[in-house]
C-alpha cells in the first residue's frame, strides 16, 4: 500500500460526525492505547431476526446535557467481551457507521456502551486510524472544529425516528400483502414480526398477565397492526389490549376491536359522533349486499384517519373509483373510522334517499383486494401511519418541546 507523502495529522481529542446516525457534531478522544472505538449509547436495545440482527439506542451528544438525545439504529456486526482502562469488563454492541473527520470520510467499526460518566461521548481506538494518519499526542484539534449548536438546526424528526419493532397480528399470516409490509418495513429500518393468532394466548398470575407464543412470552414491541376483527371476537381484542398494556401503539386499540364487534355499539358510536347510518352496522350485522335505495355501495379503505383507497362493489364485481370524486362518501367514512377509534378499517357506504350512510364497518380490511384494484402503496401507507404516531407519543412525552 502506497502511503501518503503528507500524512493526515490529527490531535488527541478532534470533533467529528456520524451522519448515519444523525450526528452532526461530537467531541471524540483519539485514544490509540485503545483497541477498539467506543460510541456512548443509552436504552441499547436488539431487535430484528436472528440472521439480520439489529441494534437501536438513544445519545446523548452533548456532555451534561440530558435534554438532548438522538435516537438511531443500525445491523449489528458483532457482539463481544470488551476490558475498558479501568479493568472492567462488559458485552458490547458493534456496529459500522461512516465517520466525518476533517474533510474525510471513512467507515469504523464502533462498540456501544454508556459513557454517561465520561468527559468524551466517543473515542476513537487504533484499528480506527488509516495507515496515513498521524496522531500528534501534544495537540488538540489539529483538523476543523464543530459546534454543538449544529444540534439547533437538526429536525425534530431525526430526534424522533428510531427503528420499530412492529408485530402484525393476524389469524394467517403467509399472505402476500403480509409479505410487502414486512419487505416495506425493512427497507425503512424497521423489523416486522408475524404473530399468528392461533399460537397466542394470555397468561394471569396474581400480579401479572402476558402475551404467550407457544407458551413462551412475546417480546416487546413498539407498535402492533392488528388484522384481527370478529372471527377472532373477544380473545382477539383482548390479546391486543394486553400488548397496549406494556407500552405498545396499536392502529386498532383492543377496545376498538371489541367495539365494532357489536352491532349496538357500533350504533351508538356512529350517533355520538354524528355519523348516518343504515339499519345495519358493525361486523356483528349481516353484509349489506346491496344499498338502500340503490344497487352499489363503496367501500372505503380508511388509514390513520384518512381514506387510502375506494372500491365500488356492483354486485358482479368490484372496481377502483377515485376518492376525489366521492368526497361524500371519503368523508363521512373517515368520520365513520374517528367515531370508533380504528385506524385500519374499511367503511362502506351507501346512498340513501338524500343522504350517504354508513352500512358496514370491518376492522379487518382485505388489504390484498385494495392493493391489487388500487395499485397504491397501501404498505407505505400503514407504515406512514404507525410512524405518525410513534411521534405524536414522543412530542407528548417532551411536552412538545423541540430538541
């Protein structure tokens, strides 16, 4: 290897970036006495399969100040047995990142581990520093400074996206459209994890109560989207109401679930919240096959509160129709999906004398059937959803302070 006649000379303490993981700006020490690099991380959680393992964790960047933290995930490449300067032991973390130095970038590979005590977020260890690099132990910031007021300028969104573990709930779960959801969710740095219905069941101590696969507790997950409706009845509602019960976001709360279940409450719903309705309502009715007043009625696909997709079902068949030319009957399903807490549901509609109505409502939409009739991207779309709400329960908890 050729080495550089002017080597690239840096101090021992530098400012540096991860931009892969939303790091504009932090202070490392440049420790060749180390081995390995070391990344101050908090709340340090694996997710993922076992063959693509992942990594997610909160930083801290700025030395003393708590208020300020970034949120990051990334593949784990190793986890190994590290001895720190003061003799202690502990199991790491390793990822690879990009690193901004100067005007250099190169990859490292950096261990996790809480640096809370220490005076430097990061350092960086020997099998970090190039063969062109020279370290001048008498000096300090030989390359450009950074600021940590670069921290002003980072958008909220950086502080609130992390990667989710998402379970989907269903009673079948090697459909097609299960299989684009998870592909979506991947390439978005997100881990979905099928959750058969009928390998579930709940557990009750005295104290506790818990979600078994197998007879074997589920993880913990950030969020869950339940395609579960009245097949699965009380059992299904109250799996996902245990789930909510340790912190996870559900798209259909179990109360929702349980709640368009029955015919009665479906219809005190719609009326508290000034929704017309046919005589028939909620998943407990019989289908309406045919709209009052009319030989058609739409079927609307609602997605975190808003209508993703219409279908018009004729009798002989269904069809795609645009959204923007049924504003009626898209709102007064969006109403429909508010009034009983869902946000994945299908709604359909009718006309009926002057009015439309609501005829029918399912929490378990066939997302396969409006993919294919819609060509919309209805996984981007649930996902978009979830995210939705994994920020609006961050900025609740900061009291909607920005970063």
């Amino acid at each position: 290897m050729v080495v550089s006649a002017s080597p690239f000379i840096v101090g021992w303490q530098e400012w540096l970036a991860l931009p892969e993981l939303g790091l504009p700006a932090i202070k490392a020490k440049i420790d060749t006495g180390a081995r390995t690099s070391a990344l101050h991380a908090f709340l340090i959680e694996p997710f993922g399969s076992p063959t693509a393992p992942m990594v997610r964790f909160g930083i801290h960047p700025i030395p003393g100040r708590l208020d300020v933290a970034i949120f990051a995930s990334a593949p784990v490449v190793d986890r190994r047995e590290v001895t720190s300067s003061n003799g202690e032991r502990d199991t790491r973390y390793f990822i690879r990142t990009p690193v901004k130095l100067g005007d250099r970038v190169f990859e490292i590979e950096v261990g996790l581990t809480n640096r809370e005590s220490m005076s430097y977020r990061m350092l960086l260890g020997r099998q970090a520093i190039r063969e062109d690099m020279m370290v001048d132990a008498a000096t300090s910031f030989r390359q450009p400074k950074l600021s940590y007021k670069l921290y002003r300028e980072v958008p909220r969104t950086i502080a609130e996206s992390r990667a989710l573990r998402i379970a989907l709930v269903a009673r079948g779960v090697g459909g097609s459209f299960n299989a684009d959801l998870a592909e979506a969710a991947t390439t978005r740095g997100h881990s979905l994890e099928m959750l058969e219905f009928d390998r579930l069941a709940l557990s009750f101590s005295r104290d506790t109560a818990a979600v078994l696969r197998d007879g074997q507790p589920v993880a913990h997950y950030d969020a869950v989207i339940p395609r579960i409706g009245r097949g699965e009845g009380a059992a299904g509602a109250a799996i996902i109401r245990q789930m909510e019960a340790t912190g996870c976001l559900s798209l259909n709360s179990g109360d929702a679930i349980e709640r368009v279940s029955n015919r009665v409450a479906v219809a005190q719903a719609l009326v508290r919240g000034c929704v017309s309705q046919a005589m028939l309502a909620g998943e407990a009715a019989v289908k309406v096959d045919a709209a009052p007043g009319g030989d058609a009625f739409m079927r609307v696909l609602v997605i975190g509160g808003g209508a993703a997709a219409m279908i018009r079902d004729e009798g002989k068949g269904e069809r795609k129709v645009s959204l923007a030319r049924h504003r009626a009957e898209r709102r007064i399903a969006e109403h429909a999906a508010e009034a009983l807490g869902l946000g994945l549901a299908t709604v359909d509609v009718a006309q009926s004398d002057d009015d439309v109505v609501v005829a029918r409502v399912s929490a378990r939409p066939a997302l396969r059937r409006f993919s294919r009739l819609s060509r919309k991207d209805l996984p981007g779309d649930i996902l978009d959803a979830l995210e939705a709400r994994v920020g609006r329960q961050a900025r609740a908890g900061r009291g909607g302070e920005d970063v």
